[in-house]
C-alpha cells in the first residue's frame, strides 16, 4: 500500500477495550455481551463489584481524546480514498465505504459461497473511476435470508431485525425499503417494551402477599442482567447491577429500584443512536460491539483452529488474529478480523471492535471496513493493530 500519515478525527476508529489489571488474565468488556450475565457473575464473585465496575466504566469525558484514522497524503489519495492497495484493486473510504475490481469481487464471491460455514457473500454496488481504473462498491451481503435470519436469532436479536438485513438478490429499491424499516424500528425498539415488562412483573411480584420464590428472584435478575447488557453492555451492568445478590423481597426491591434507571438511560441514548445509524447511507449488515462475535456472525469459525489462530495471509473466508496479552496495561486483549477480499499481499476486511463508551451494542455503523499490508510491513495487521493498541493503551490509562 501507498505512505500514508496520521490524521486526528472525530471517533472514526472503534476502540477495543479489556479488563485492567496485569496481575489476572485480561478479558476484553465486549465478552460480557458475547457470553452473558454468567461471566459478569464470575468476574463479580471473583474481583469484587467495585473492581470490575473500575474495569469497564466508561472512560470520563474529560478524558477522551481524538481518535485516529489512517490517511493517505498523495498517489491514490487524490482521488479521494484513505487508501489504495499496493495493486490498486482495493480502495478505502472512510469507514463503511470500500471498493474493488469487479472481477475481484466475483472470485471473491464465488470463494466465500464454496465455504458453506460462511453465512455471507459479496455483490458490486456503484461504480467509481480511481485513476484510469473501474472500482465498484463492495457490499456485504448474506446468502439468503435463512442465513439472515439464523444470525439474528444467534445474536439474541428481535428475530424482525432479519427484515432489515442485506440478502444476495436484493434490488436496489428493496435495500432502499429495508434500511428505511431499519431507521424507523430505532424509533420504538422491542427492547423498551421488554424492558417495561420486566418491570411490571418485578412490581407485581413484590407487591405479593407470598414471600417470593428464590427461583423467581434469580429467574427475574438475570432476565434484568441479560436485557441490560444486550441495552447498555457490561460495563453498565457492573457499575450499577446490586452486589452481593440479595435474596426475597430484598432482591426484588434492588431490581425494582434498578429498573426504571436501566429504562431512563437506554432511553437517552437512543437518539444519538438514531443519528449514528442515520449516517450509515447504505444498508450493512448488522453487527455486535465485539470484534470475535463480529467475526464469527460474518465467516463462521475457520475449520484450521477456528478464529484464535495467527494467518499472516488469511484467504477469503478466514480471519486476522492478533494477541495482544501484556502488550499494554490498559490496552486490548486481541482483535479478530475477516477477510473477505485480497489483492497481492493486501487483505480488506470488514470487522467490528469492542467500544465499552458505545450505547449501542448491535449497529450497522458498528462495522467497518480495513485495508492491510504484508506481514512483516508497517501495514501488516499486527503491526497497525498493536500501534493502535498502545496509543488506546495510553489514553485510557487511569490517572496517577
């Protein structure tokens, strides 16, 4: 790929975050959304609620500072792209936009729908002129909509959010339609009715005269835990779930006192979620707030060792993987990438990554679009990730 240099944005790269403390062996937050409640509980019972709460609130406004994106500063990028690959097949913009050759992404195409673990495939979108080059838009779509559908439902989704997925074979119009569903549905998410259910049931079951059942205080609380981080993610769930677990009505008091905090605050983020979805203009498929789930959900797992496997070129349908254990403090566990275009030594990938700040924990603006060099390169995948990783590191560190 081309020299680039650094250009501070406005939020265009997506953190990753894991637990602090090199004393234990780090897990990244997004895991809480991926395994559930239970590894909360573990982590809980543990590092103590305060330790883990620590771990995963939040960074403080004050302490944000400017994401960066890689930009190109000559060659390709006078065209308009953040980047070219070294062949000038593959060409980046921003994050969701990413074009290719239009035979590169056929045998693109043909490759992933040989791969049956693979749920999705590529089509060409529209045609943009880079240089004396034709490049068309790369979009990501699912094989059918059974595919669709089987993702959403893994995910822990509505089973309607099916409706708002790409499918191979849609016509313009109809992903037109989709996304138009998609951006009203944000406007009433089933997720507030779940939450004002569980709300009225914990009432109602405080409110009777019969000392409740402790099977029906654990029943309701890790429906709470589960709703709150599939809404808000882990972190909220530790800064704020009751621990120790208190028993009877006392148990049920603290979910009752939770609830309508856990509603009002989902509720406030859902505008800033609308408008961050709003400007995604094309319809994406829709990914976790975690990078291995996002990986996973997009090319299944690798029969050669699954995702956690090191590929210095992975093929179309694999993965990049990087360990980041004791690279930093304060900095990521790893991150997972899948690869679904090459060109030479280039792979483009579309992948998600963990954002403990994000209010939104499944997004079609959660997903983006990567370009890396050759292994051993100051493009390779490791060694962008683990620049990215230290600068990350340095940022959220806490204060001394």
């Amino acid at each position: 790929m081309h020299a680039h240099e650094r250009r501070a944005t406005g939020g265009e790269s997506a953190p990753r975050t894991a637990l602090r403390g090199p004393e234990r062996p780090r897990t990244p937050s997004s895991a809480l959304s991926t395994h559930g409640p239970e590894a909360l509980r573990t982590l809980q019972r543990t590092a103590g609620n305060a330790a883990v709460a620590r771990a995963l609130a939040p960074v403080p406004e004050q302490a944000r500072e400017p994401q960066h994106i890689q930009r190109y500063a000559e060659g390709e990028a006078a065209h308009g792209f953040d980047k070219v690959s070294a062949h000038g097949a593959i060409a980046i913009r921003g994050r969701q936009e990413a074009y290719a050759d239009a035979d590169m992404i056929t045998a693109a195409a043909h490759s992933l729908d040989a791969q049956d673990r693979v749920p999705i495939t590529l089509e060409r979108g529209a045609a943009v002129q880079v240089g004396d080059r034709t490049l068309y838009r790369v979009l990501p779509v699912y094989k059918d909509a059974a595919r669709a559908d089987a993702a959403v439902r893994a995910a822990g989704r509505n089973p309607e959010g099916a409706d708002h997925e790409p499918v191979r074979g849609d016509t313009a119009a109809e992903r037109e339609d989709k996304r138009a569903a998609y951006l009203k549905s944000l406007t009433d998410p089933p997720e507030v009715r779940q939450l004002v259910n569980l709300t009225q049931r914990i009432v109602t079951a405080l409110k009777a005269r019969a000392e409740p059942r402790s099977a029906t205080v654990d029943g309701l609380r890790a429906e709470a835990m589960k709703l709150a981080v599939a809404t808000m993610g882990g972190g909220w769930v530790a800064a704020r779930f009751p621990y120790p677990e208190r028993t009877g009505r006392e148990g049920l008091t603290d979910l009752a006192v939770l609830m309508p905090g856990l509603t009002s605050e989902f509720l406030a983020g859902l505008p800033a979620v609308e408008n961050q979805e709003a400007q995604v203009h094309e319809l994406l498929i829709t990914l976790p707030n975690d990078c291995q789930a996002a990986a996973a959900q997009l090319i299944g797992r690798p029969a050669d060792g699954g995702l956690s496997v090191r590929r210095d070129a992975p093929a179309v349908g694999e993965n990049h993987f990087v360990d980041l254990t004791g690279a930093a403090p304060d900095g990521w566990a790893n991150h997972f990438a899948a690869v679904i275009l090459r060109d030479g030594p280039d792979s483009l990938t579309y992948e998600a990554a963990a954002d403990r700040t994000s209010a939104l924990q499944h997004g079609k603006s959660l997903g983006y679009f990567a370009l890396y060099g050759r292994a051993g390169t100051d493009q390779s995948f490791d060694t962008v990730i683990r620049a990215q990783n230290q600068a990350y590191a340095e940022r959220s560190a806490p204060a001394t």
